[in-house]
C-alpha cells in the first residue's frame, strides 16, 4: 500500500523535475519584475489545481475560485495586521477559514448534482466580489474591516523568504506541496471514493461511499488550497487589489483549467501561464493586454473541439507515444 | 430471508409497484416480467434511489428503508446496475476495494479479500488494468467481484447478462449461484433471459404493470398460464 502511495509515475517525476528547475534555477534568473509575474502565477497555480482536480476528479465544477482567494488573502492581511503571529500560522488559518468559508457558500448545492454547484458558486463568487469591493482589503486600518487610507502598513514576509527570490522558491514549494496533497487523496480511500462519484452519484452510494461528506471533502481541499494561494498572493505583494478577485475571473480561472487540461500537473501551470505570464508578456512587447483574452478564446475553442484533455493531455499523449517508441526500438 | 410487504410506488400519474409482496427465502431468486414490470423500480427501492409510497421491506430483521443508500450497503446490501458501473480511472482492484473501503482497521485483509474475490470471477490478470480498458464482460465481472466484497448480505443484480454471448451468460451463471457458498448472501437476479433465470433461480417473482402476477418455484412460475400471457403479450411489441 504504501508502495502504492509513493509509487512514482513518469508523469510525477516530471512534475517533480519541473518543481526543482522553478525552484533552483527561475529565482536565479528572473529579474525583479518577473519575479512578481512569476510569484503571482504560482499562486494561481495552487488554486487552479484545486478547481482542476475537483472537476477532472468527479465532476464538480467550482465557479468561485478566485472569490476564495480573496477570502484567504483578506485573512492573511487581517492577521498580518491585527496580530504578531509567524506567517505560517497565519497562512493555516487563513487556508482554514477560507475551506469553511466554501463549505458554508456550497453548501446548499452539495446535494444537487451538476450544474446547481455551478451556479450556486457564480453567485457566491459575485457576492464576495461586492463585499470585497465594498470594504476593501485591510491595511493596517481600524476595527473589523482594518482599512484606512494612505498608505499601507508593513506586511511581515516569511521569516525563510525575506527577499522575493527567496519568496518565489517559498511559493513553488506551497505549489507542489499541493500537488502532493491532492495526489496523495487520490490514491487513498478518498480517490476512490470520488472516482465512482464521477462515475455515477448511484453507483457510489451503492458501493457505499457517503456521496455528500465525500463532495465536501473535495470542497475543502479545493477551499484550502485557494486560501493558501490567496494567502501568498497577500504575502508577496504586501496589499490586494478588490479588481484581482471578481467573479468574471473565477470563471476565467475555471475556463483556463479546462483549456490547460485539468487531469494534469502540467494543465495547472498552462492554465497559470495563459492567466498571468500571459498578458505580462503582452504588455511588455507593448500589445494591448486584451489580446490575451482572443487566445484565451481560441484555446478554448480547441479544448472544446480537438482535446478533451486539454493541452496537458496532447502534450502527456505525445510524451507517452515517444516514450512506448523509444522504449521499443531500444530494446535488440 | 427478505420480505417485500406491500411496496407501492408511485411516479406521479404511474403506478410503478402496486402493493407487491414477497418473501424470498432461497440462497438465489429471480424477478422476471415484461418491459417497464417494475422490476428495476422494485430495486431502487430496495437501494434507496426511489421511496416507497407504502410498504416495507425487512432483510433479516433490518428494516432497510429506514437507513439512508450508502448506509444500506455498509448494512450488506449490494447491487449491480442495468448499464455497470465501473469507475474507468479505478483499476479492477481499486474498483472493488471501493466496497471495503470504512475505517483504517484491517487494510492488509481487506487487500487479500479483493485479491481473492478477483481471482474467483476469473480477472486475476487484469487486476492492475484500468476500467477504462476493460471489454463489456470484464467490466461485468468486475462487477460481481464488487458486489461480492464486503460482507454482503444481499446481492442484487439488474440485467446482468445483457448484451453477454451464451457462453459468458453461463459463466456468469455459474458465479452468481455461486455467491451464496461464498459470501453466505442471499440473491436476487432480474433478468429477460428466462433460460438463465431457470437455471440459477430456485424461486421467481413475477411482475406486470406493478403487480406481482406470480411467485413460488421458478418452474411452477414459468408454467403459470398468467405468466405466459404477460410474456405473449409484449412479445411482439
Ligand atoms: N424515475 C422515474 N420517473 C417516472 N417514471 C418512472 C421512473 N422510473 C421508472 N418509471 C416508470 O415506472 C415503470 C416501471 O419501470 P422500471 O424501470 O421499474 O421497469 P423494468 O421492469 O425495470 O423494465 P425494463 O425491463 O425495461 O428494465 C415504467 O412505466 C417506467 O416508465
Ligand atoms: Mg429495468
């Protein structure tokens, strides 16, 4: 069994080798606006893989996202500012009080199946985004809400990350510390739990699985990983922007997992890349941002049409042939 | 021992189970009857799927609706359905270890059972193939190893040979009958294939627009000139 657990898969080894490069080599290389580009995406990373593996996994498709990331950066920003805790207590507590936060907001659909999820997210999604417009994000205010104007008081970086380099290697290891924490559900009694939960809801309480509790399980992995990622989003810029956290960019958000390829590792960074490196590229070659949005349209479009597995799973299918050739003509 | 006592079931304006009794009291039984019988619906409300409108069902002194579905099935109650239901991203193993999957207790016998169970229906080398990879047949045996896992009490299966060759419908046959020696569970079986029902069945209920039209041994049953007719009229159709 724990064989099983620790068994590791050309795709993982992949993924793994992929987390070693962003954590030696991109801190060394990137200069310091790339390292925000870079940081930002890696958070998004996290969340994405939340969104992703609940809807590779069974099926559940979560429109609220980024709403949630809001939720664990505004208590990040709220600990920073209200208390004299280490960063990490901060970030658990964060990453906690956003999965309850997506509990009680799914909660009325967890026992609708499809599209009610969906639906019952957006709203959230735009509920949070009026709250978060409306009170802002605190800087170091008064009272509940903790915001005030002028400028923002100081945001205590991780005592093992004071510089961004050091920051971003922070992130990568959150990142695919993720990663592992969802592959590590999969291969237990949760994945496969969720697995005939994908398979047919019937099938599922037939065999026994509690298909509700099972749900809300995915929800919270989901919750804790965009509170974690909205957390060090907190923690890299100091301040958060009520724009970052709209409703239309948890769809986005969602939309690019489809398109990245959400059964992946590699569909997870796709989806990050397109959101975030994206549109800096864009801006940095002086190209109207918006552009991001046409090819965001058209990789859609091609998700829809030619890869159900999105771009990950091309590239995964075109590793594995070369691999099964290599592997034949290697052998007398 | 089962007792179905008065089951009825209503869809709106359609009757689906009108006041259907039974006492299934033989290691494997059949449900039998025409097209849109009730039999499938008889099932759902043994699994929870459907509320009876009226009615109980007790299975060796449990009340079965009373528990929620996947309390029934930590109860014993195990079911296959019409179309199976074998979780592609699973291997054959995870897909039946799924049914033993409660507490952290007794992993390593939990594994063995599995490894047994699949060996029994004859898959022990595809026990690492992915569902996705399976033939219709495999996946159907897959099925009845699941079905088997778990200290079952009560197995049932909707249509299991369909769409099977004759050959795989006497293999499968062969180990439905043999569930009972087994697992100590009893069985119950709806199939169209009446020759197969014959075979495994020591007792059959009839069904026909809801109503139970005939019940006792399966080849007085068959022999009931009520049973023909319901046949003989939906032959055609
Ligand atoms: N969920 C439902 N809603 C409305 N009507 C239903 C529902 N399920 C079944 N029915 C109706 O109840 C009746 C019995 O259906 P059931 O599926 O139990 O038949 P069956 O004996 O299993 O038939 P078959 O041999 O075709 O599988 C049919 O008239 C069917 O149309
Ligand atoms: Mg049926």
């Amino acid at each position: 069994m724990l064989k099983r657990l620790l068994h590791v898969t050309p795709s993982g080894a992949a993924g793994l080798a992929f987390a070693a490069f962003a954590f030696l080599v991109i801190p060394a290389l990137a200069g310091k606006l790339w390292l925000s580009v870079f940081i930002s995406t890696g958070c998004f990373v996290l969340a994405i893989a939340g969104v992703a593996f609940m809807y590779a996994r069974l099926g559940m498709v979560s429109l609220t996202q980024v709403g949630l990331m809001g939720v664990g950066g505004w208590v990040m920003l709220r600990l920073n500012h209200a208390a004299g805790f280490p960063f990490e207590v901060n970030l658990v507590i964060a990453a906690l009080v956003t999965m309850v936060c997506g509990w009680i907001l799914a909660l009325p659909a967890m026992r609708m199946r499809g599209l009610y999820l969906a639906l019952v997210t957006l709203m959230a999604a735009g509920g949070l985004e009026i709250i978060f417009a409306t009170y802002q994000f605190p800087n170091g205010g008064e009272g509940f809400w903790g915001v005030k104007t002028g400028s923002a008081d100081a945001f205590r970086r991780p005592w093992l990350a004071q510089t961004p380099e050091a920051y971003l290697r922070y992130v990568v290891a959150f990142v695919t510390l993720g990663f592992l924490f969802i592959e590590a559900h999969r291969r237990l009694w949760p994945g496969r739990a969720w697995a005939l939960i994908r398979r047919s809801e019937a099938a599922a309480m037939a065999a026994g699985v509690n298909v509700t509790f099972y749900k809300m399980w995915a929800f919270g992995i989901a919750g804790v990983l965009a509170g974690a990622a909205g957390g060090l989003l907190a923690g890299s810029l100091g301040l958060l922007d009520d724009a970052t956290f709209r409703a239309s960019e948890s769809v986005m958000l969602f939309a690019l997992a489809v398109v990245g390829g959400a059964r992946y590792w590699l569909g997870a960074v796709i989806a990050a890349t397109l959101y975030r490196i994206l549109p800096a590229l864009l801006n940095n070659w002086g190209v109207d941002a918006d552009l991001a949005f046409v090819i965001f349209g058209a990789g859609l479009l091609h998700a829809v049409i030619t890869a159900p597995n999105g771009i990950a799973g091309q590239i995964m299918d075109l590793a594995a042939g070369l691999r099964a050739r290599f592997g034949k003509g290697g052998k007398p | 021992m089962i007792e179905v006592d008065k089951v009825s079931v209503r869809f709106g304006g359609v009757v689906a189970l009108a006041e259907v009794s039974a006492v299934f009291t033989q290691p494997v039984s059949g449900i039998i009857g025409p097209n849109g019988a009730g039999k499938t619906t008889l099932m759902n409300v043994f699994s929870g799927f459907v509320s009876a409108a009226a009615g109980r069902v007790v299975c060796d002194g449990e009340d079965l609706l009373r528990l929620s579905p996947h309390r029934r099935a930590h109860w014993g109650l195990r079911r296959s359905f019409q179309k199976e239901e074998i979780a592609n991203d699973l291997t054959v193993f995870d897909n039946v270890l799924v049914q033993t999957d409660r507490g952290f207790t007794g992993a390593s016998a939990r594994r063995a059972e599995v490894a047994r169970l699949i060996e029994l229906v004859g898959l022990a080398d595809r026990a690492d193939t992915f569902g996705r990879d399976l033939s219709g047949f495999e996946r159907r045996l897959a099925d009845v190893a699941k079905c088997m896992a778990g200290n079952p009490r009560l197995v049932m299966f909707d249509e299991p040979a369909g769409g099977l060759s004759i050959d795989e419908t006497h293999t499968l046959g062969t180990l439905i009958k043999r569930i009972h020696a087994e697992t100590g569970a009893q069985t119950l079986v709806i199939d169209h294939d009446v020759e197969l029902i014959s075979e495994i069945c020591d007792e059959t209920l009839v069904l026909d627009f809801g109503r139970r039209i005939a019940f006792g041994p399966t080849a007085e049953v068959l022999a009931d000139p009520a049973v023909k007719a319901a046949y003989l009229g939906t032959e055609e159709v």
